[in-house]
C-alpha cells in the first residue's frame, strides 16, 4: 500500500490549492513483501553441478522467523536464586518457495533433502557433515537490492514439503522445507 507523506525526501511536496503539485505515491514507505526475500546457498559435495563454486539464489515467498535462544543457568544460593546465560539454541527456520517443481533449483533442493535423509534407501547423510552448507536470507527493498542478510552457518534441509496438490485453489505450488543451522549471523 503505497502511503502519502508531505516531505521533501519522499519526492512530494503538496501546497494548498495547486494542481500541478499533486501527492506522488511512494514506495520508500511501503511494508516490506513476502517475495522480497532470496536464499543463497552452495549445495554441499557431490549435488554440485561442474563449478565447484556455484552459488545459487532463489526467490522465497515466504521465511519463518531467524532466531536463537539460550537457555538459562540458574544458582540458587540460600534464599536467592540468580541466572547466567547458558547454551544457546538456534531456532529451525521454514523457507516457502514458489513454483519450482520444474526449474533447475526446485529438483536441487529435493537433492539435497535426499542427501540429509533418502527415504528410498534409508541412509542418512555423511557422517562427515557433507551435508550441510552456509545459507544466506537477503531481505530486499523495492528496487530488488539487499538491505540486510542473515548467514545460517552449517545449515541442513531437516523436512521437505509440497503444497497440497488441488484443483480448487489458484495459488502457485509450493515447496517448502525446514532448515537446521549450528548458528547465525545478522549483516545490516
């Protein structure tokens, strides 16, 4: 929704009375979207294709919250009782993706949940941690440029779902999967 500002800095000043100098809709105010979101990840090991190096982005419709916990220590001492910071757990973290049961990235993604855990063989993924790879959330303005990140370190695809398939609804299909990480980082 795009908002009416008075100000110099939003492009729009309005004087009373004046045709010429009607409100100009900005989008410097709007909320931020849910397809304002990318995901970049390298696939760990063997799902890379050629390079090495590649790097993949895609678009996210929707990202749960990003976040961690730390747990409480707590010391009693006679009639008192005082707490401490203890161990930290991160939180997992849903990514919705929209549509890609066709493209390169959708049968990547389904790779790399098989890698974690194949239910065709029953083997889980390298005891050597070949499955887990850094993932980075940018949050993006209305011009489509990172505002913000956040870098899940050791991150591994802990579920994978698919839209329900129905005929009744005219929504895209989705596909969604559920991230474990070690911890995070937040770059403004």
């Amino acid at each position: 929704m795009a908002t009416f500002y008075n100000s110099d800095d939003f492009g729009r000043v309005i004087s009373q009375g004046s045709k010429t100098d009607m409100p100009k809709l900005s989008t410097k105010l709007d909320s931020i979207r849910a397809y304002q979101w990318e995901i970049e990840f390298n696939p760990p090991g063997e799902l890379k294709a050629g390079d090495t190096n590649q790097t993949f982005t895609i678009a996210a419709k929707q990202v749960s919250e990003l976040g961690y916990n730390i747990e409480d220590i707590v010391v009693n001492r006679v009639n008192d009782r005082y707490y401490y910071p203890g161990k930290p757990t991160p939180d997992e973290v849903t990514v919705t993706f929209d549509n890609l049961l066709d493209q390169g990235a959708g049968p990547l993604l389904y790779k790399w949940a098989q890698h974690t855990y194949n239910p065709l063989t029953g083997e889980y993924g390298d005891i050597n941690l070949d499955v887990k790879s850094n993932v980075i959330v940018h949050q993006l303005n209305g011009n489509r440029e990172p505002i913000s990140s956040v870098t899940l370190y050791a991150a591994y695809p802990k579920s994978y779902r698919t839209a329900e398939y129905n005929y009744a609804t005219e929504e895209f299909h989705t596909i969604q999967i559920t991230f474990r990480f070690d911890f995070m980082s937040s770059e403004t």
